[in-house]
C-alpha cells in the first residue's frame, strides 16, 4: 500500500491530522532530503528513504518494490501532493501493477502563501508553474495570456531557479503588456521555514525584484486586488 | 484577536495540526451551523457561535466585537478561509479597526477533490465559482473561454444551486465549444463528510448530470488529462 501525503508548507503545523496519522502508521517515510529532515525530529523510530533531487522516478520505483513487499510506505511531497507533486507520478509508474495507492491532500503553497499575504485568492484565480522543463515555454505563455484575459489572481509556482533565472523576468513581461504596472503583487519566500520572508509591491517593481528564486509563490492581483494595512486582498463582492 | 481558520474538507482529520492548536486555544469558535455541529463532537467545553447561511457580514462584525472585548476568537470556515471563504471579508471588515487577525490556511476543495479522484491538477489549473450572487455571469463567462484557451485544467467550485440550477449546464456550453465532448471530467460531492460520492465522466455526460449541486466540486481535465485504473490523471510530463 503506497500513500502519497502532501506534508504541507513546511513544518509539522502545516500536516493534517490524516496526514500525521497515515506518517505515524507507515513502515517506511521516503521523500527528498529536505522535507524527510523536517519529518525526522517528529518521528524518531520511523524508517526513512531519502532521495536527493530530480529523483522523482526512482522514488517512485522504489515505493512500488516497497508496496510489493507488502510495507506501507508514504511518499511525501511538499505543500499538496497533487500539485506538481508526487501524486500523479506514483499513479503512473504504478499503472499495472495492481499496488493500492492513496493520496492525501495537503495545504498547497498557493494557500498557504495566500494566507501570509490576506486574501489574494477570495476570486477566482490560476496556478501555474514557470519551470519550462516538462511544459514548453509557448504553453506558459499562452497560460499566462490567457489568465491576464480572464483577469484571474494569478498564482506563480517555480518562478525562476538557477538554471533558469530569466523565466520570471519574461513572464512578468508578458504580464505587463496587459496588466497596469501598479497592479499590487507580492511574493513569499520559504513559506513556514525559519527563513520566512514576504513582501507586498507593484508589478513593477516585482519585475526587478532580486530575490524570487525556486523557494518563492509570487501572487499577482486581478483588477480588483488591492493593498490595504499591509494585507493584499481582492475582494469577494459582499458590500459592508 | 481574530483567527480566520480553515478547517479543510469536513471532518477532524483535514483539519492542520495549526488550525487544531487554534480552535483549542480561542475562547470562542464562530460559524456556520454546518461545519460548527462538525466541530462541536470534538471540542466539548468550547463556547460557540453559530450562524445559518447568508450571515456572513453578522459573523465578521461579532467577531471584531468579541475581539474587542479581548476574546480569542476562531471564525471558520470549510476548505481554505482564503477561497471564497470568510478571510477577505473579515479583513475588509476590521479595516481601520486596529485588531489584530491572522488568516489560518487550510485544504481547499480543489485539492481535496483531485485527491480523491486521483491527480487532475498535475499541471496549470484555474479555479473559479459559478456563483453569479456577487459576480457578473459576463464575467464568469470571459473567465471559463479565458480558462479553455490556455488549456488549463478547470475546477469549478458553486456549481449550481436550488437558485441557479442552470449555471452549470450553461457553463458546459461555453466549455464545450473550445474542448472535445469526451474530454475526462469528474464531480466530488460531499468531501469526505459520510455520503460521499465521486464518478469520473466525459464532458458531455457531465453537462448532462443531475447531480451537480451547490455541495458538488467539479474538474473538467484539459488537453492532456485521462483516466486510467479508475484515476483522472493530468500528466506532469516525466519520463517513465
């Protein structure tokens, strides 16, 4: 039996309860380095697989030669296992072999980000990622064009990493070609990490902002998305 | 001081272990009669105010009355507090009030939805309501054709309701024009409340189902999405 379990943004107070118990219940916790570090300190006596990154097929294989065995493994992925995690993956290296596979839904970066922020996602929104490693760049940017016309909040995954640092750049390139440049923008860096950092800003100045790299969800507002306080809000529509 | 909780998709075990730690901690635990009665099994010596439907502006206001008398409060909300739920509001209704208010994320429908039917949100998705009471239907209209031309997954929360039955099939009309009628799209209804039920089928027969209603999430796959064992899956474009 294999479970898929999205730990969350990042700490123990990010877990559901289903999540906490299906970890606990487990045989065998695998995952990338990072996120099986975190879950060390909480769960002392557990059996641990730990992958450096880019693993992601071999980590599936394993689980599946696990599961095989006949140990219950839990296959964690950071935020919402199902959003560019591990849960598709897994269903997919497992097609044919009759293992049972669950996933368990976790808090995925886009709300937990939001939440640091305000209310940035209370309309309708799109989350997309930037990593033009197995989604062609023409269709992100078709994306991005396509939320702009819906004038969606657009959630931004992945936005730019080493190999990679102008994605972002030229994403927010596209945006501005639609968008005012004072829409109100913000990123989270190390979402519930002892690093956490967020700021609220134009798209502008997001365009020039040295410090979105691959641990950062960059919010960008709707039409109708404002600053107020410090808190970035896009209004649902009750009047008061 | 104010804490605006999402409790996830309906019972104890989606509650975080933050969003627990909360509700423990607050002198007061405010919502929907719904998701309170959920609540008040677990949290016997809490003091609680309830709500029905449509009070949401009543339930901010007491809340920041109650803050004021220097009560801890916990406003719930199901899902995430941030996604059509009572976070904005809150924050647009404390503006000026000087009380403090934390917004406490929780898992969204959209997540707990694609977890049950396998991995749908693999790759770029939109989420948006069909709920015409605080949006124009233009503007819901612009977003579903916006969301099709990016060949984005869609996840549709509000589908229908006794008010406005017809919302969704007329939203599968507008779908329709831009996706194949077998495009693979499922229903969740009941999120993990006891009489749960979820079936994966084509657009076509989605339009036609009479199933859908206002406790009812929707996923319409895009380009790239299948089925496969029983799963709806959307490819994240790994090698395998």
């Amino acid at each position: 039996m294999i479970y898929v379990v999205g730990i969350g943004p990042g700490d123990m107070d990010g877990l559901t309860m289903e999540a906490l118990y299906i970890l606990k219940m487990c045989d065998i916790v695998s995952g990338y380095k990072v996120y099986i570090d975190l879950m060390k300190k909480f769960l002392p006596e557990k059996i641990f697989a730990v992958y450096p990154m880019r693993s992601e097929v071999e980590r599936c294989e394993d689980a599946l030669n696990f599961s095989k065995l006949g140990k219950k493994i839990a296959l964690i992925s950071s935020g919402d296992a199902g959003v560019y995690g591990m849960a598709g993956l897994m269903l997919e290296v497992a097609q044919g072999s009759g293992e049972e596979i669950k996933i368990i839904p976790g808090v995925t970066a886009a709300n937990s980000a939001a939440a640091i922020l305000g209310a940035p996602l209370m309309n309708d929104y799109v989350v997309v990622s930037l990593s033009d490693l197995m989604t062609p760049w023409e269709i992100i940017e078709k994306r991005l064009k396509a939320a702009c016309k819906g004038d969606f909040v657009i959630c931004i995954y992945n936005p730019a990493s080493h190999n990679r640092p102008e994605n972002f750049k030229n994403a927010c390139k596209i945006l501005r070609k639609y968008k005012p440049s004072d829409t109100p923008c913000a990123y989270v860096r190390n979402i519930k990490r002892a690093k956490l950092h967020a700021e609220i800003m134009t798209l502008k100045e997001i365009q020039a902002c040295e410090k979105i790299d691959m641990l950062t969800t960059v919010i960008i507002g709707n039409s109708q998305t404002y600053v107020s306080e410090g808190k970035l809000i896009t209004p649902r529509g009750y009047k008061i």
